[in-house]
C-alpha cells in the first residue's frame, strides 16, 4: 500500500434528529479520504463537507480519541468498534478500508440504549447499574502502605483484565439479544478477584445483576459476540465468574 | 440518583433469582441437564434392537410393566419440559424486544449457526417429539403397524419399529429431527458449563469441541437405527410379513 494512498468511500450512515425521529440511513460519498486517518477523522471530513454545503453534520460520541474513554461507539458494516479486534473505531485506521468501499454506519442498536441524536446513545443505564453496585468497605484514616495488602499475582492480573473494560457498550451492541452481561460481569468479577472486593461480593452481584435486569436488556445466551468486539478483549470468563457469583449468592451461600 | 442500598440476602431471594436473568439461565440450563440424561437414557433403551427382537422386546415390555416408573418418569419429563420451554421462550421473547430497531447491515464474528438458532432448533424438536410420540407411543400415523403382539404375547415393539422405518420417508424425518437435536445439543452442552460459571481457561476450549461432537455423536447412534433397518442390518422376525 502506498505511503499516501487515498480513498474515495461512499458511507450509509444513521441519521435521527432525535429520539422520536424514527430515522433512516442516508448515503453520502467522500473523497481523498488518507489511509492514516482514523475513522473519526474520516467523518470529521465529511462533517466539514456538510457544514460547507450547509447541511446538518453527523452527530457522533468521541472525546479522548485514544481507546481509552469509550465514548466512541460506531457499528461499521455490523461491527461495533469496526472490523479490527481490540480497537476502539477512534483507533481503527482508515487503512483497514478498501478504495471505493461502501461502509454502513449506524448507532449501538438495544432498547436500553435509545439513540439521542443520528450514532449518538444514551448509555446512562450503565451509569444506573454502576450505581446499584455500592460501595466497598475501606478503612479510614491514612492510607495504606502501597504494599500492606498483599493480592497473589494472578488473581490482580485477572482483576486489571476485568478493569480494562471502559464501559463503551459494544458488547450489548454486538450480541444477538442485546445483553449487557459482558459490561456487568467485567465490573463484578473486576471487584470479585480483589481483597477489597470481598466484604460486599454478593451482594453486589446480586444487586448489580437486578439493575440490569430492570434496565431492558437481553439475555446473555452464550454466542461470545460481545468478546470478539470488545476493545479490551475483556473474555467471556468474566461471565461465568458473575453466573457463579449471582447463583451462590441467591442460594444464600456464603 | 442516588445509590441504591444493598440488601442482605434472604429466603426471598431464592424466588427473585429463578426471575432474575441469570437463574433464568440456570433453570433452562438445569432443565436441559434432565432432559440430556433422558435423551442418553433413551440412546441405551433404543440401542438395544440391535440385539433383536426378544431383548428389545423385553425391555419395553419391562418399562410398560412398571406404570409406576413409567408414568413418573413420563409426568416428570413432561414437567422438566414445560418448564425448559417456558423460561427459553420468555427469555427469546426478552430478546427480542431488547434491541426493537434491528441493524440493516447484520455482521456476526464468531457466534455459531448452533447457537443463533437455539430457539428453532428447539421448536424442530418439540415438533420431531411430537411426531414421534404419535408414531410409536399412540399408533397414530400408520396403526397397521401399530399393536401387533410377539409370539410370548407381549407388545411386538421391534417388528414395530422395523416396519416404521422402512419407510424412507419416515426415516428421513427422524434424521432430520436428530440433525436439530445435533444442533440443538452442540451449542447447549459448553453452555451449561458457561451458565453455571464452570469456565476454566484451560478446559473451556475442550468443553466446547467435546460438547460440539458429543451432540452430533449422539444423534449419529439414533439414526443408526432406522438406518440400519434401510440397509437391511436390522430386519423383520422371521415369518412376519408387512
Ligand atoms: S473516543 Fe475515547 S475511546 Fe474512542
């Protein structure tokens, strides 16, 4: 590929003026599109083309632009974050595209998640399940020493895995029933792996799980769509560690 | 918003689970569990004609001489079912209506055709049950064949079953209702071991071939039957004629 190769792309994009809006896809052509760009800095070229010709730009979630915030939140072609694994679309480069593709682009598409305005959600439902998750019990007064707590390797790096999730929503954007079990699983079984997270552990499965529940999503039925498209790679274990989490805590085991 | 407070776990909380989206998948998974020990339960029943007439005979005529059993284990299964359908179906239907735009261009990575058709798979086999149970439990799709006795007097259920499949229409059907029991059974063997939190990284990948050839494996050995009585490998009692 040449170092300054450009691409001339024709985009089907989402557009909805807002949530009562029932929206349809328009179609849009770009052109010298450079294969460095990001797939943001693609539409902020056709959103300048838009803005030239007096048209309403493309509305769309981004803020850090590095794959760590998780505000972007693009399905490209059916893919959420696009056809590169473990890259935010904010970090998936315009090089991954073909000269004169057609690239479809719409919202994180679950009932939990209504769209705002044209590819941008509402995602505070996350925000509700978080909050039902409480709090963990910590002493006060100074602060510990960095190593008075000592946590065996394996169990922090299975922690740091589940904490890599930033919470962007492809999971419940790529799977089948609109589930949000992967985004739930990765903060309970973040918590559950650590010594800090003990005193509340089931309780706050249960608790978190039950906000989930209320919030309109689907149900998990083992398909693994949400692990191929999570930026982080954040795996399907953490699942199993919420399943065994919730079924002993409502059984009232300890 | 403010946080919600925790609350402690209690004897209600056994009933919020079984509502909850995970003790809804441990129902299905636990209910599924019963039913796969039927259907290997079966396999080992059915297998049998392989032996002949008199052993496969005499083991149903065993089964229809314990009404006790039979009828137990009838009303249990029946239940074990309604029950595995009911939570599926609500759980499908939740589905459903948790993503009510659908995408207009669909992409799928690495989701199985086994487990994006469970729910059909599923209706194909309660269907295939159906069929079954009117062809060899009540006679009804070709009674000729049907109530025919052995020479010890006791229900001749090989000849039955030998002239039931001989047939090719029928056997057809039947191997089709085991192919979405084939399906039905590859997606739902390693889901089991995900439902219940059983995800070892070093064991998963083995569960998940395991489970894939174990649940076409074993509707390979049901449709060795009426295979068999195609080929010509189990045939008619001498003097019986069709
Ligand atoms: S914009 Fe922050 S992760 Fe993509």
């Amino acid at each position: 590929m040449s170092e300054n190769k450009r691409l001339n792309l024709t985009l089907h994009i989402w557009r909805q003026k807002n949530a009562a809006d029932p929206g349809r896809l328009a179609t849009y052509r770009v052109q010298g599109v450079s294969v460095h760009m990001s797939f943001l800095e693609m539409l902020d070229v056709l959103n300048e083309q838009l803005t030239a010709q007096g048209e309403e730009p493309v509305a769309f979630d981004h803020d850090c632009r590095e794959g760590i915030c998780g505000m972007c939140s693009l399905t490209v072609n059916g893919i959420p974050h696009g056809p590169q694994r473990g890259t935010t679309v904010c970090q998936l480069h315009m090089r991954h595209f073909a000269d004169g593709q057609e690239i479809t682009i719409e919202p994180w598409r679950a009932k939990a998640f209504p769209v705002v305005r044209d590819l941008v959600v509402d995602r505070s439902a996350f925000d509700r399940i978080i909050q039902a998750g409480g709090f963990v019990s910590v002493n006060t007064g100074g602060s510990p020493d960095g190593n008075a707590l000592p946590v065996p390797k394996k169990d922090a790096e299975a922690a740091m895995d589940a904490a890599a999730c930033i919470g962007c929503g492809a999971c419940v954007a790529a799977c089948k029933n609109a589930s949000a079990m992967l985004f739930v699983a990765a903060k309970i079984s973040h918590l559950a792996k650590l010594p800090q997270g003990q005193p509340e552990r089931r309780e706050r499965a249960l608790a978190m799980v039950a906000a989930m529940d209320q919030e309109g999503f689907g149900f998990c039925s083992n398909q693994y769509e949400c692990e191929a498209v999570c930026p982080k790679e954040i795996s399907v274990r953490t699942i199993a560690v919420m399943n065994r989490d919730t079924l002993r805590a409502g059984l009232g085991g300890a | 918003m403010e946080a919600r407070p925790i609350e402690r776990t209690s004897s209600a909380s056994l009933c919020r689970l079984l509502c909850s989206s995970i003790g809804s998948k441990a129902l299905v998974a636990l209910t599924g569990l019963a039913l796969f020990g039927f259907v290997l339960g079966h396999l080992a029943g059915n297998l049998q004609i392989f032996a002949g007439q008199e052993t496969f005979n005499a083991y149903a005529h065993w089964i229809k001489s314990k009404p006790a059993l039979l009828w137990g284990t009838r009303l249990g299964l029946l239940a074990v079912l309604a029950v595995h359908l009911g939570v599926s179906v609500r759980l499908a239907r939740r589905n459903r209506a948790a993503r009510p735009v659908p995408y207009a261009f669909q992409n799928t990575v690495q989701a199985t055709s086994a487990s994006l058709t469970m729910v059909w798979s599923g209706l194909a086999i309660l269907a295939f049950v159906i069929y079954h149970l009117l062809h060899f439990t009540v006679g009804a799709v070709s009674p000729a064949e049907f109530g025919r006795t052995d020479p010890l007097g006791r229900p001749d259920a090989y000849t039955m079953v030998v002239l039931g499949f001989r047939h090719p229409a029928i056997a057809l059907i039947y191997a089709i209702g085991m192919f979405c029991l084939a399906m039905h059974l590859s997606h739902a063997i390693q889901s089991v071991f995900q439902t219940f939190g059983l995800n070892h990284p070093r064991c998963m990948p083995l569960v998940r071939r395991a489970g894939f050839a174990a649940g076409f494996l074993i509707a390979a050995a049901y449709v060795s039957i009426p295979a068999a009585v195609l080929a010509g490998i189990v045939t008619l009692p001498p003097g019986v004629s069709p």
